[in-house]
C-alpha cells in the first residue's frame, strides 16, 4: 500500500539533549541559565536606554538596538527549551514548532551577520567621511537597510523550512540536539536530504561570505584612514570607536566558523556532544557578550546609565 505525505510526517519529535551528557543536564543549566538571564536583562537594558535617552539617537545605536532585539529573538528561541530539556525533561515539540523554531533560528542568525555588516559600514562612513556623517546615515536609510537585512533572512529561510516540511520521515523521531538544527532533523528522512544540504550550504555562503567581505572591505578602508592620521589621539580615538564592533563580530563568527566546519571536515573527529556544545555557545554567546562589552567600551552608554542610577533628572549628553 502507497503511503502519502502525511503518514510519514511525524507529529512531533523528541529533543535529546546533549548525547552522552545526559547525567550532567542539570548542571549544564546552570551556565545556560545564568547567561541568558545576563542576555535578557542586558540587551533589555540597552533597548531602553536607546528609546527613551536622547543623547542616543544616533544610527550607531540604532543599529546597536537591532543587533540587541536580534539577538533576543535568537537566543529565547532556543534557550528556554534546552532549560525545559534539561530541568523537567520536556524533550517533546510538535512537527509545526519545530519548523516555527527552525525559522526564527535562522532567520534571526542571518539577521546578526547583516546587523554587524552595517554596523561596520556605519564605522566606516563616521570615521571616513565624518562630516557627512548624520547626512549619509538618516533614519530613514537606517529604517530601510534594517528592513533590507530582515527580509534578506526571511526570504532565503522560507525555502528551507519548506523543503524541510516536504521529507518523508521514516528514520525515528528523535534529534539528537537541544533544539531543531536543520540537517539534524534532515537526516531523519529516509528521501534525498541532498537539495537540503546544497541549500544549506548556499545560504551560509551568501549571507555569511557576502557580510564578512563587507564587513572585511570596511575595515581595510578604515584601517588605510587611520593609518593615513598622524595625531596619536585620532589613532585612539578611532580604535576605540571600532573596538566593541570588533568583540561583537568575534563572539559571533568564532562558534559558527566552528560549527560551519567542524559539521563538514571534522565530523568523525569531534564529539557529537561538543558539536552541540558550541551551537548553543554560537547562540548564546553573542546575546550575552554584546551588551556588557558595548556597555564597558562605549562612554555614551555609561553616562547614561550612571545618569539613571544617580537619579539625575538631565536627559541630554554629549554625543560623539
């Protein structure tokens, strides 16, 4: 008898964790936990000072406060399950929330590599043309380059999430992962997964190749301008404008090159268990870092904050 779609789409699928650490779960919590409160809280706390100080209201925050809600979509997508795994082993999610999961994962980790892409053009433009600076980057061209990044992640995630949803699954319906990692839930088809990884690997390439050769080209122009000044304060005062950017684009792109590479040429080499590791590292990391290090390194951001806890009722600062 001829089976259809249906019977061989399963109606949910069992996360298991971290193979081979099951007896550590609840420990493992502890960081996990630990940091997503630090990334919640955090990044929260940047998003309100960016509404509500008008010091400011410039694009490089505007920016900073995309990279903020971006990285909260992308972390709350997959923490609070893992935490649900590892403290009440809720391991089931339905067929429908995991492509919902899948998506937002995505979607929003492209999202991060585009946010950190304009970010560096924006240090670009304020440290190469600083006169023209507030005339180059209006709300308006920010509004629309953000927009530009969302839908660049929406438009080439539906597909996958597509081609994931047509798979006949005949393999079992457990992955072994704390949340919906494409190829992981892929390779419990018994089809042909070879479109889903060409497809992967396409995606990866046009958003992560295409940033870093952006975000590469922007310092390159940046570092020929700062080596063109002769005054040691501009040389200091420039770097210290790039130098959270640049911790940003490290917490970022460090896991995922890991993972990027590790899946393809050390796959027998790498414990599975590691592999995991750093996927949640490549989520967690990023949401967690950015706020406490834009808060160290940028001064606006720690004037403000002194402002609020002081009680000071002055709501205008100096920008740079």
């Amino acid at each position: 008898m001829m089976l259809n779609q249906t019977d061989l789409t399963p109606a949910s699928f069992i996360l298991n964790g971290i193979p081979g650490l099951e007896d550590m779960h609840m420990w493992m919590s502890l960081p996990f936990c630990s940091m997503y409160a630090v990334a919640v809280v955090g990044n929260c706390g940047l998003l309100y000072l960016i509404r509500y100080e008008d010091s400011l209201h410039r694009s490089r925050y505007y920016f900073l406060a995309m990279l903020s809600l971006t990285d909260l979509v992308m972390c709350s997508s997959t923490i609070p399950k893992a935490l649900c795994i590892f403290w009440f082993h809720l391991r089931e999610i339905s067929f429908e929330e995991c492509l919902f999961q899948m998506f937002f994962i995505y979607t929003f980790t492209g999202m991060e590599s585009g946010v950190l892409m304009l970010m560096a053009l924006d240090r670009y433009v304020a440290i190469c043309y600083p006169l023209r600076y507030s005339t180059i980057l209006t709300n308006p061209v920010i509004a629309k380059a953000g927009l530009a990044t969302f839908l660049r992640g929406v438009l080439l995630v539906i597909p996958l999430t597509f081609i994931i949803k047509q798979l006949p699954y005949c393999r079992g319906n457990i992955i072994h992962h704390t949340y919906c990692d494409h190829l992981s839930v892929a390779k419990l088809s018994c089809g042909n997964i070879k479109i889903n990884v060409i497809y992967g690997l396409m995606v990866a390439l046009l958003v992560g190749g295409f940033d870093i050769l952006c975000i590469t080209i922007s310092y390159t122009m940046i570092l020929w301008a700062v080596v063109s000044l002769f005054s040691a304060e501009a040389w200091r005062k420039a770097f210290s404008t790039c130098t959270a950017h640049i911790c940003a684009i490290v917490f970022s792109y460090s896991p995922a090159f890991f993972c990027f590479f590790s899946h393809r040429f050390g796959g027998h080499l790498i414990p599975p268990s590691c592999h995991i590791i750093v996927a949640n590292i490549y989520l967690l990391l990023p949401p967690t870092m950015n706020p406490i290090v834009h808060g160290v390194k940028t001064k606006q951001i720690q004037d403000c904050v002194i402002k609020i806890f002081s009680g000071s009722k002055d709501t205008k600062s100096h920008s740079i």
